[in-house]
C-alpha cells in the first residue's frame, strides 16, 4: 500500500494524530478483492488482520482523527470530529484518482467525547453489505474494504460483539468540516480547506473567476445528482446531518439506512428520527438545506462584500430545487426505459407514485414488473396492488407513452435491479453473525446484492418482501 498524505501533509490544523487501540483477537471477517485491485493493492506481502485491525500501522500511514462540526438534526454542534475513525491516509487507485483508507471503530480519539470509539459487529455487517450494494447499483459511495472481528465486547444496549470497518472514499471532507473554521471565523483555515477540496475534487473550478462560487454550484449539483440516484430506489440515509453530507457528492455513513419495501412517502427508519426530519420524501429539502449551510460557510471566500456574496451563493441554492429535478426526471426515465423526453413525463412520474401510495406496493418489485407492463402483460404489475382502479387508469396513459418508444422492456430490464439488501435479510444475516458467529448468511447476501440486475432462478426470497408488513422496523446508528 504506498501512501501519499496530502491531508496531513497540507492541513496541519484540520486533525488530531492518534493510534488505533489494538484488539485482543483479531480475525478477518471479509476482504473485498476487487477494492484492493482497483486501489493497486497488492496483498502479497501485507498481514489484512495486523493492518485492517490497527494492530500495525502500515509503511507510509498517518494515523489521523478528523475535526469537523456539523447540524445534527437541525441543531449545531461546533466540535464533532472521527470519535471513533482514524484516517491511515490515501492511495492512488489504478485510474489515478486519490482514496481515502479509515479504519472505523478501531477505538477512541480526542474526539470520542464520552464514547468507546469501537464499532458492533452488526453496525459495521451493515455498512460493508448496503456500501456495496450502492455501488453496484450506480450510487457514489464510501465503499468497504475490510470487515475484522476484533475479540472483543463492547457495551451499548446489551453487550455487543466489537469489529473494524475499513471504508474508502474520495475523501472524509464533510459540510461539517467547513462549518468548524467558519464557527471559529478563521478565515484563513477556511480558506486552504477550500483551496484544498477544489484542487481534489474541483480542479476545474480555479479557471473560473470565483473559484469559491464555483466550488458551491459543483457540490450542490453532485448532491441533487446523489439524492436523485437514492430516491430512485427507495433509499433512506436515516441522518443526512451536515457532517454526514460530503463534499466529493458520495453517500457516507451507513447507519440507521435502510430500502423501503412498500411505497410510503412518509417513511422514516432511523430510531432517532423521532419527528421524521430525514423521511423519504423530505430528503431532496434536506439536501438544499445542508447546501444552504455550505454556502453560509463560504461568504467570506465568495466576496469580502457580504451582500454581494450573499446574493451570489443565495441563486445557486434557490437553483437547487431545480437541478434536482432535472437529475430525477434523468433517472425515472432511466427506470422507466424512456430514450425520448416529454413534458408530461413529470406528472406521468407523479401520478405512478401516487397510485402506489396506500396500496402496499413494493418500491424495487413495481419497477421490474413495468417490464411486463411494456410486453403488454400488466398482470404482475397489478397483482402487486391492493386496489387497482388507479392503476389501470394510469396503464392507459403509459401505453400511451411508451408507443413511441423502442426497446423499452429491454431497457426497463437492464435499469431497475431486482436485489437490494431487503431489511428482514440484512436483520436474519446480522443476527445469525452477532448471535452464531455464523457469516454464511451474510456473505450470500453480498454475492446477491452486489450482481442487483442479474436474474437468479430460485433465488425468490431474496426479492421478495417480506410477508407481513412491518411499520415499526428501526435502524440505528450504532454509537
């Protein structure tokens, strides 16, 4: 692994250096092969449970906790930070781009707080299965490298079996890092931070006047286009805090996630969601809130005239209702197979959703069966419905559409997947680890959920929802 540190290298104030605690017996869980080829890894002559443990610190690494602060629910908090990550430092993958290698619940940091800074097992299974599952659906991601038992207990509810995710990213740059030097006003910390995200992931934008103004509008494009890519599949971050939103526009943060089954707007997971803040529905709002927070942070960098700045950053957010609805009628009509553009595709759209709504429809399974729909069988479509009136009014006009349109069942096929981490099996896998120390579930489910378009004969129950529908299912952030 040949490490090139420029966070450490160039942003001395922005982090803590610590060491990874060392677990009493670690084992490796699972390594994710195709990862390592791609970062250039060449395993040979590594130990994977010595390094993705943080018993030993590879050749090159600096062992690094992360500063930032971010909006939790809405409230800030002006000191967060990695309290229980350590950056080892960054990779240059086979195509040339910088990674980012965390070893996360490897033990506390200065900004543990009251915490433990370890990880469950069952935290750390969930992130490595659905980081996985993004990317193999098209979603930027953190992805997963390595998962580690580490031997030991640790104490949340009950006690929990420890373990060691390390994540990948384009980098752990979070709105939340901004908002920590903009809180404390250091001006000049804001802006080497700023300077330093737009030639790692902007470069483009210092060819434009205001580079600052540029470094917004890219961010909040990448995150129109990253909500679009989760609302086409029934994904629910759960805590779309600022120090969970990214500034290279990939998910981060695997917590209290999960995919919807049956189609409800309203849909909440997370257990600490109690006023449904991070509902499906509400995520592309939330997502123009956390850009609004952004912008807040990069006034002084936009124009030393703060009208001026205002007026400047305030059309890029104002705009971001609107790109985002560019990229989500991009991406149903992906879903829906369409090559050609309509003006009524919107309400086509709209109109689709509301005839699932109420109706107990499966999110992933209504999408496959419109390819039925397109062969002229709306069979499997409406036996997903418990009431079809609307449906069957809503077929009339998609025959419609869809006359002018080529291949279309073709392409509905190849864009809508038939696997997702179905939360009843993400839940049996988790538990058969936590409780049996048995993985078999968990890795089958990875096989499945990482190859999501690919058809599997017999394979019904990990498509199919499950039986009875659970309105009081919970996810949690594992802290």
């Amino acid at each position: 692994m040949q490490f090139d540190n420029t966070y450490f290298n160039k942003l001395n104030d922005f982090y803590a250096e610590c060491d990874a605690n060392i677990p009493p017996n670690p084992e490796l869980i699972k390594f994710n092969k195709d990862l390592a080829t791609q970062l250039g890894i060449n395993t040979k002559n590594i130990n994977l449970t010595s390094i993705f443990s943080g018993s030993e610190k590879p050749k090159g690494a600096n062992t690094l906790a992360q500063i930032y602060a971010g909006h939790q629910f809405g409230h800030f908090n002006p000191q967060l930070g990695d309290g229980r990550a350590l950056l080892l430092g960054e990779v240059i993958s086979k195509k040339g781009k910088r990674i980012d290698i965390q070893l996360k619940g490897s033990g506390r940091t200065p900004f543990s707080r009251n915490g433990d800074g370890k990880a469950g097992l069952g935290p750390v299974l969930r992130e490595y299965l659905v980081s996985e599952a993004m990317y193999a659906l098209g979603v930027p991601t953190t992805r997963a490298l390595a998962a580690i038992s580490t031997g030991e207990n640790i104490q949340r509810d009950t006690n929990k079996k420890g373990a060691i995710l390390t994540r990948t990213a384009s980098s752990h740059i979070r709105i939340g890092t901004f908002q920590f030097f903009a809180s404390r006003k250091e001006n000049s910390k804001l802006k080497k931070l700023a300077d330093y995200t737009i030639a790692r992931h902007y470069p483009d934008a210092k060819n434009y006047e205001n580079p600052y103004l540029e470094l917004l509008r890219n961010v909040a494009n990448n995150q129109a286009y990253l909500i679009s890519k989760w609302m086409g599949l029934g994904f629910i971050h759960g805590v779309m805090n600022t120090d969970n939103t990214t500034l290279s526009g990939e998910t981060i943060d695997y917590g209290p996630c999960a995919f919807m089954d049956f189609y409800d707007p309203k849909t909440v997971f997370s257990s600490i969601d109690r006023n449904g803040r991070y509902a499906f529905s509400n995520q592309p709002l939330i997502a123009r809130w956390n850009m609004a927070r952004l912008a807040e942070t990069l006034l002084p960098l936009i124009n030393s005239d703060a009208n001026k700045a205002i007026e400047a950053a305030t059309e890029i957010i104002e705009n971001f209702s609107d790109i985002y609805e560019k990229f989500w009628l991009m991406e149903m009509r992906r879903k829906f197979g369409f090559n050609k553009n309509k003006e009524s595709d919107a309400e086509l759209f709209d109109s689709f959703f509301e005839t699932m709504t109420n109706n107990q429809v499966d999110f992933t399974q209504s999408f496959c069966a419109l390819a039925d729909l397109a062969e002229g069988n709306p069979t499997k479509l409406r036996n997903l419905y418990l009431d079809t009136k609307l449906l069957d009014e809503w077929i009339n006009i998609f025959n419609k559409r869809s006359s002018i349109e080529k291949n279309l069942a073709i392409n509905i096929r190849k864009e809508n997947p038939i696997f997702i981490p179905r939360n009843h099996l993400v839940e049996a896998a988790l538990n058969a680890a936590e409780l049996e120390d048995d993985y078999s579930q968990f890795q089958q489910l990875l096989e499945i959920v990482t190859s999501p378009f690919d058809e599997r004969p017999n394979k019904e129950i990990y498509s199919n929802p499950p039986i009875m529908v659970n309105s009081d299912y919970k996810t949690f952030c594992g802290t």
